[in-house]
C-alpha cells in the first residue's frame, strides 16, 4: 500500500505503508521532490499510478510500482482544483482520469495511455471538489459558483446543472454509488444519488476540510477541529471519533481496508490514514476509537505544510504509459459503457 502527499512547498511525498511486526506498520519512505513549480492542491491514485495537480496548471504522473515520473499533462490554463481516477472492479490500473480547474473546466483522459479525450465546462466559476461514480458513467462537480453539476463522462457534456444557494467545498459519492455527500463548512448534507432528494444532514464542530466514505454507511471527516470523525449516515449521528488526531488541522483521510490495501490478511482492522497542515501523516486502527482515543499505528512527519493525500494498492504490474496528449473527441462508447 502506498501514500502520496501534497505539499505548498511543491514537494509531493511517497510512503510505503507495510506490516513491520505483529500488530505493527510502518512508513517507509518511497521518494520526495519538487514535483510541480507552485503548490500542490490535489492528488489521486489508483493501482500503480497516482496524478498531482498543481497552482502551475499542470497534471503530473507517477509510476508507484518503480517511484518514478510518467511526465506530465497540460491541457488546463488554470489552477488544478481536483483529480479523480475511475478504476473498473475488474481492473487493478484505471481506465480514466478526471480532472478540475479554477476556470470551471473539466478534462476527460484515457489513462491507458494517458491521452486528453474532451474538455467540459460546467461552471462559470472555479470548481472546488468532482467525484466519478462508481460505473464510471457519471461525475458531479461543485463550485464557487455555488452550483452543483452533473456530467455525462460517455459523452463527454454536462447533464444536469442547479444552483445550491451556498457553496459546496466537497463533494463525493459513497462506496456503492447509491449517495453522495456535499460539504458546506461545517456542515455535511447526504443526498439520494438518483435525485438529489436530501436525505439528512449534520453538523460538525468547525469546518470539515476533508472526507471519506467507506464501508457500512460510515463518512469519515477531518478539518479545522483535528479529528477523524466517523459519522453514520442513516442517522446522522457520530459513531466513533479520534480526538485531537493532529496537532493542527486534518487536510486528507484515506481508508486503508482489507479490501483495498493488498497487503494484510482477512483478520487484519480496519486502518485509516490522516495527514495534517504541520506535516505528519498518521496511521489508525479506527475500531480502537470505539473504545477509547487509540495510537497511531504507524507516523511519518515530512516537516512540510501537507495540502492533501491519496492512497493506492500496488496490485498491478502493468506499467501506465503517457500518450500523444492531442486535443480530440471522446472514442465512441456504447450508452452501457463507461467513457474510454
């Protein structure tokens, strides 16, 4: 299992994340450099390739499997706000890569190789958050112009668009693609995904800056009030919390699961991984929170003011290439299919 962090300093930070004795992990640090020429603001990662973007207006790609650079992506004139991979269920590498700017746009690629399929604009204004559903048919997006929109990644165009009344910094789907979750400050809102009928709201302490969902119907928050706040979405109640996990502020959560990070047994816990704006990156297992505030079962601190965090399972020894990145239109796709 591999995390990768975000820096304002432009460094983006790889770790390896692996059981070091019983009961133990550990972060072994994979590579650090100044990837990008001003600060990092978002990242993704899927299988053995992760994406950065950058207040430089560039996309660049990494290799997990060997630490090593796959170039970089140009096709936006802005600032890159968010990044997102879409990964069939019976591919271990991604099919597509998603990403958003400050100008509204959006970029569709083929991430096998990496070449630019269309550019959609579905705000007028800078887009803070997109996810991609989990048939890879579908992205929503939200932005500063306070408006939530719908694009159709088969076509390649925006489907639906409406206005919020407040602006959305976060938006994401849930595991099995049935939900998806705005955040506006503090407060978190969950919504049926076929239409947008508002299924319940809570509210956190201070403004949540990041969020997770995982399995079970549980949405994992982090933000301005240093903890890791496990919330059931039914009942819009707190499950579990780890308090004060940093010293400053939760700027990334990732859910490390036996399903998801290849590199522990059936009987190992449930293991979620929290990065700060002081620099740490913290290891947990979430069902000691049940109980009582636990360790962190593994740390890393790169001294560094960490802006965001992804993690990815190296399952695949396909190595991603960078293709001819040309300006074209989407392949053509069938209705049933998920964008090529």
């Amino acid at each position: 299992m591999s995390l990768i962090a975000g820096s304002y300093e432009r460094f983006i930070w790889g770790f390896k994340l692996k059981p070091s004795e019983p009961q133990t992990l550990s972060l072994t640090p994979l590579f650090s450099y100044p990837s990008h020429l001003s600060a990092i603001k978002t990242l993704a990662a899927a299988g053995p390739v992760a994406a950065s973007g950058g207040a430089d207006d560039t996309i660049h790609l990494y290799d997990l499997s060997s630490a090593s650079s796959l170039g970089s992506l140009h096709d936006h004139s802005a600032s890159l706000t968010a990044l997102s991979f879409y990964t069939p269920p019976n591919l271990s590498f991604p099919r597509n890569l998603v990403s958003a700017a400050a100008d509204g746009s959006v970029c569709i690629y083929d991430a096998d190789p990496f070449v630019h399929l269309k550019t959609v604009l579905p705000h007028r204004k800078a887009i803070n958050d997109l996810s991609i559903h989990p048939s890879g048919k579908l992205a929503l997006t939200v932005g500063h112009d306070e408006c939530l929109a719908m694009i159709n990644l088969v076509r390649g165009k925006r489907s639906f668009y409406c206005r919020l009344g407040k602006e959305a910094s976060l938006v994401n789907f849930d595991v099995g693609g049935d939900k998806f979750f705005m955040v506006m400050e503090e407060k978190v809102s969950v919504h049926e995904a076929e239409d947008a009928r508002l299924l319940c709201e809570f509210e956190n302490k201070k403004r949540v800056l990041c969020a997770t969902p995982c399995e079970n119907d549980i949405l994992l928050t982090g933000g301005e009030d240093r903890c890791v706040t496990a919330w059931d979405v039914k009942s819009g109640k707190v499950a579990y919390s780890i308090e004060e996990a940093h010293a400053a502020r939760v700027k990334g959560i990732v859910v490390l699961t036996k399903n998801s990070s290849g590199a522990f047994s059936d009987d190992d816990p449930h293991i979620v991984a929290s990065a700060s704006s002081d620099g740490v990156i913290r290891v947990w297992d979430v069902r000691m929170a049940i109980k009582d505030k636990p360790n962190p079962l593994a740390e890393a601190n790169t001294k560094s003011r960490l802006t965001c965090l992804a993690g990815s399972a190296l399952k695949s020894l396909k190595r991603p290439q960078l293709g001819k990145n040309i300006e074209g239109e989407p392949k053509a796709t069938d209705n049933n299919e998920s964008a090529e």
